[in-house]
C-alpha cells in the first residue's frame, strides 16, 4: 500500500471514530429472538421510547407526532465498516424546508451517478479506474458527474485523485437506494 492510500485509510479511520463509530464496526445485530413482532423489533422500540403513537394526546390534538429513524451497520466489498444511526421527531421533518434537499436528491437522479457511487463504494477510487470501466462516459463526463456528487456531499476526495463516500453519508446513501426501490 502506498503512502497515499495509508493516508486515506487513516483519516477515513480517525473521522469514524471521532463521529463516534468503530473504525471496524461489528455486523448488524440480529432481531431478538422470540419476540412476537420480530420482523418489526426496530418499530416496537421506537413506538415502546415515544409515547403517544398508540392514538394518545398527539393525536387527538391535532400535532404531527411519532419519529424517523435509521441506522445501519455496514461492511463493504472493499472490508470497510461503517456504523450509523439518526433519527429525528416527525414535527420536525414536516417544519424544515424540503427544497433544501433538493439539491443532494438531484444528484442522486442520474443513472451514471448512481452507478459512480456504487463503484466507489466497491473499491474503484480514483478517475483512472472509473474511466476503465464500460458505460460510463469520457473522463471529461465522470468528471462532471464527480463534481455534481461531490458538490452535494455524496462525495469527496479522500486523497489525492481518490475519491469516497464520506463515512457519515454511506448508510444514508444505501437508505435512500432502498427507498427508492418499489
């Protein structure tokens, strides 16, 4: 490994642990066992720490209640791990300006985009190795399309010439593919 790629490992490592997560985070837990909702234990504790999502006071007042939450513990092809969880209050979500997303669903609306991510989560880094592959333009359009996922956060550059996908952004990214899917 040469000294650029050990550079990039370790502050891919020190911006994991400094948010917080392993740096060579543990599988996803499994569901608890016996448990009578077993497919739902992640909504059964979400509804057991929020009261009032049962048709309680919020309800009946008329307010936005309830919350969003999603985590997920990751290992890549490439050995990477990566561990995460947000959530926020659904009042919250509905006050915040949604047009301000806009620009990070943008990015994410182009299939050759959609298909650089992959890649870049499966180990190919740096344009030269983009470029290799079949379908996916000029070096002057992977370009182009680096710059669109970088500006709207779905990128950076890990090291000179090599790109990755921000640790705190991988499990909302395979979030958002998963949402997306019928």
């Amino acid at each position: 490994m040469d000294l650029e790629q050990r550079v990039a490992e370790l502050e891919r490592r020190l911006a994991a642990l400094e948010a917080g997560r392993s740096a060579d985070a543990p599988a996803a837990p499994e569901a608890p066992a016996g448990e009578p909702d077993e497919d739902f234990w992640a909504l059964q504790e979400l509804k057991r720490r929020l009261p009032g999502l049962d048709g309680g006071a919020t309800e009946a007042s008329g307010e936005a209640g309830g919350a969003v939450v999603f985590t997920g513990a990751v290992r890549l092809p490439t050995g990477e791990c990566y561990e995460w969880q947000w959530g926020k209050l659904t009042s919250a979500l509905l006050a915040v300006n949604w047009a301000d997303a806009s620009d990070a669903f943008a990015a994410l609306g182009h299939p050759v985009r959609l298909r650089l991510l992959s890649e870049v989560l499966g180990g190919c880094r740096t344009v030269a190795e983009l470029a290799e592959l079949d379908g996916l333009g000029t070096t002057g359009q992977i370009y182009h399309h680096l710059r669109q996922l970088t500006a709207a956060g779905w990128l950076h550059t890990a090291a000179r010439g090599q790109y990755e996908v921000p640790p705190p952004r991988v499990v909302p990214l395979l979030v958002a593919l998963t949402a997306a899917r019928p």
